[in-house]
C-alpha cells in the first residue's frame, strides 16, 4: 500500500490505477444524455462529420473503432472502460452527430428447426 507519510492514509493501493478517470471523463454523469445504449445496439461513426468541440482520447477512439458497426458491448470491452461510462461517452457522440445507433432486428418468430440444424452443423463445422 502507497502511504504519503501523513495521518491520512491512501484508500487504495498502487495496484488499484486511475482512481477517477471514468468520473471525470463524464463529468459525474452516469447516464447519457441521449439515446439508450443496449448492449447489442450497434454503433457507427457518420462519415464527413467534424466534431465540433476537441474530443477525449477514448471519445476519439469510438469514433475511429465505429467506422464499421460495432455493439456496445464491444465499445466497451475494446476501450476496457465500465458499461456506464462508455453509455456516457456515446451519448455525447450521439448528441455531437458524430456517430449513429441502430438496433438489430428482432426476430418476430422463433427459428425453424431447419435453421437450427443448419447452425448445428456450422458450429461443429469450427
């Protein structure tokens, strides 16, 4: 544990990282303020467009990981940051124009048996 010699002792220990980053990333946000972000939503930067005020590094990293969709999910796990805090940052992309969100299609049935076979078959395929 890293202690300044002082009577107030550090909470946390050297291994712990960047204590406050993802808080001040968003500004003690913790929910976007647009859009609703769900794990498999998917995310695509919009081509031709400037941001309009200077972007973080991983704010700028989504845009450049966004240039083909990509899920939230993998926003996430790409950056290493929490769930929250990404929800935040595409949020701000979202409102800067920056980058688009689609949900994917919902099946309205459930998959034939054919369709499951044929799954069956390219899964043991691998």
């Amino acid at each position: 544990m890293h202690t300044s010699g002082t009577t107030d002792e550090a909470w946390y220990d050297d291994d712990a990282g960047p204590v406050a980053r993802p808080y001040t990333m968003t500004g003690g946000r913790t929910a976007p303020a647009r859009g609703q972000f769900d794990l498999i939503s998917l995310v695509v930067a919009r081509r031709g467009v400037t941001p309009p005020t200077p972007l973080f590094p991983e704010q700028a990293r989504i845009v450049e990981l966004c240039h083909h969709p990509v899920s939230v999910a993998e926003v996430g796990a790409e950056l290493d940051l929490p769930l929250g805090t990404v929800r935040v940052l595409l949020g701000d992309l979202l409102a800067a124009g920056l980058i688009e969100t689609h949900e994917p299609p919902m099946l309205s049935e459930l998959p034939t048996e054919d369709l499951l076979e044929a799954i069956l078959v390219g899964l043991r395929g691998l």
